[in-house]
C-alpha cells in the first residue's frame, strides 16, 4: 500500500505545482494588456515590456511544472506566490490607471514601460551615477567605521581619553550632520572631500558609541583569567575586548550605515556633480518624473544590497553568536 500512496502524493504535488505556476503567472505584468491596449500617451519601450512579461509568466509556469523535480525550488515558489499575485495585480492597475485611462496626473506618474525605456536609453548615465554614489557612500562608510571604532575602543580601555573625548561627543555627535554642510564644504578643499567628511562623521559617532559600550560590558572575569595567564595590554584589547564586542560594533555598523544614505543623496544634491542624487535633482529639474523614479529605484536597491551584504559578512564573522538584528 505504501507505492500507490506516494504515488498519489507525487500527483497531487505535481498538481499543485502547476496550480501555483498557474497563479505565479499573474506575478508579472499582463502581456496583452501592455500590448495591445492602445496608450492615450507616448511612451516608448512598450513591446519589451511586453515581450519581457510574457518571458517572465513562462519562465514562472516552467518552474512550477518542474516543481515536482525539485521540491525545495518548487516551495520556494509557494512561498512567493501571494507576493507575485499582489505585484501581478499592482502592475496591470499601474499600467491602467497611468498609460490606458491617464487617471493620474500627467507627468508625474509615469507607466512601468517609461521607467524601462529609461533604463534601455538612459543606462549609461545611470550607471555612471551608480558608480559615483558607490565610490563615494564606501569611501565615507569606511573612513567614518575606522575612526568610529578606534575612538569607540580607546573610549573603552582609557579613562584619560574618555575624559577628554566623551564631552565633545556628546556636544557634537546627537548634532545632524547636514547642520555640518556650510562649514564643510568652505573648509574642504572639494566638494567631494567634504561629502566623505559628512558621511563619515554620521557613520563614526554610533559605531563609537556601540563599540564604547561593547568593551564596557565584557565580562571582567575575561580579563582576569587573561591576565592570570600573562596575557599584556595589548592581548586585553586586541584579543579579549574586541572580539568580545563585536556584536555591538556591528549595531553600530548597520546603524551608520542606513543613515548614511540621506546625508550622501543630500550631499550629491548640494555639490557633488556625480551620484545618484545629482541625477535625481537633475532629473527633477527637466520635469523627467520616469527618470526620478527610476533613480530612486536603483538607489532603493543600492541600499538594499549594501546593507544584505553588511549582513552576510556579520553572518560570517560572528556564526557563533544567536542573531539579534534582523534583516
């Protein structure tokens, strides 16, 4: 009796995996709405929508018929098929709403296929801006994270340096640091140089304070046993306190991190003539609204990805400890 059970149960995960294929297909855009109802609008890259949502549908429908081959792919995709219904559904009232019945105002709300023609025609300057934004936000992430951490440490195992450092983090530190814009951008040399200065400076004080507070709180037992061993000074600190601190170090990393990003669209507004915020207000300024929705597209996911990846490496670097921060 066990064969002709699984057998069954082959069949009806078979059948359910072409049901969720089935479903999965509206996770896309409709191809027949985007091409052949006529726009009230010009807008260009309509049939590679298109083609590219019909392209997405079958490939969603060969996964779910190869569901019962590879079961965990085809429960990943139960598991994301209430997603792609919602954006399915978002999709096609985007393109109603927008390019067949001009319900939102225009230009302000531009169809997906304007935001895919920007993407076809405009990538080289996108890309540009995406590389400028990159180099600039790590440059700043790590100049702020390595003077952060050090202060952060110092303030930890010396109470001389806390004594003259702690006020001045408190006057300075809580400050936002866009109040800093005027003052840097007279007292540095470039408009480039001073945006690190500002990333930096909102990256440095709670990766200071997190990693201040970490080598407080070790356990002082940690230090005994260290010491009973003829470990010096500098094993306390390189080898006892910081590891042990770690975890709230990279609080403060993720943190500094997800606050940097105002301050460099701000700073790529006010001065910097490259990044993903100077083509944002650039694109503001030529009524190009697909362009500034796409620039905050591409931003939406830098962030995204630079914090996954901040994630991952604590993911590496700490497997032994219980997660606290999700992401």
């Amino acid at each position: 009796m066990t064969r002709p059970r699984a057998a069954c149960r082959r069949r009806r995960r078979w059948r359910a995996s072409r049901w969720r294929s089935q479903r999965a297909r509206l996770g896309s855009p409709s191809p027949s709405v985007t091409q052949h109802w006529k726009d009230v609008g010009e807008w260009g890259r309509g049939p590679e929508l298109a083609y590219a949502a019909g392209g997405f549908g079958a490939a969603l429908i060969v996964a779910g018929l190869l569901g019962g081959l590879f079961p965990s792919g085809a429960e990943r995709l139960r598991r994301f098929t209430p997603w792609l219904l919602a954006l399915g559904l978002f999709f096609v009232l985007w393109q109603a709403t927008t390019a067949k019945f001009a319900l939102l105002p225009q230009p302000f709300f531009p169809p997906p296929h304007a935001l895919l023609e920007v993407f076809v025609d405009d990538w080289p300057k996108l890309w540009e801006s995406v590389v400028a934004s990159i180099r600039l936000e790590l440059l700043g992430f790590a100049a702020g994270a390595s003077v952060g951490f050090v202060v952060g440490v110092l303030l930890g195992v010396s109470r001389g340096f806390g004594y003259w450092a702690h006020p001045l983090m408190r006057l300075i530190g809580p400050m936002p640091s866009i109040a800093w814009l005027p003052i840097a951008f007279f007292a540095f040399p470039s408009s480039f140089s001073a945006s690190i200065f500002l990333i930096g400076l909102t990256t440095g004080f709670p990766v200071a304070v997190l990693t201040w507070s970490g080598v407080a709180s070790v356990n002082p037992a940690f230090y005994d046993v260290a010491r009973t061993l003829g470990a010096s000074r500098a094993f306390l600190i390189f080898k006892v306190a910081v590891p042990a601190a770690l975890p709230q170090v990279f609080v403060g990393l993720f943190m500094g991190l997800g606050a940097s990003f105002a301050v460099l669209v701000t700073a790529e507004m006010m001065g910097v003539k490259a990044g993903l915020g100077f083509y944002l207000q650039w694109a503001q300024g030529w009524a190009a609204y697909a362009n500034m929705y796409a620039a905050l597209l591409v931003m939406s996911l830098m962030c995204s990805g630079l914090i996954t990846l901040l994630f991952r490496l604590r993911g590496r670097l700490l497997s032994w400890q219980k997660v606290e921060v999700q992401w």
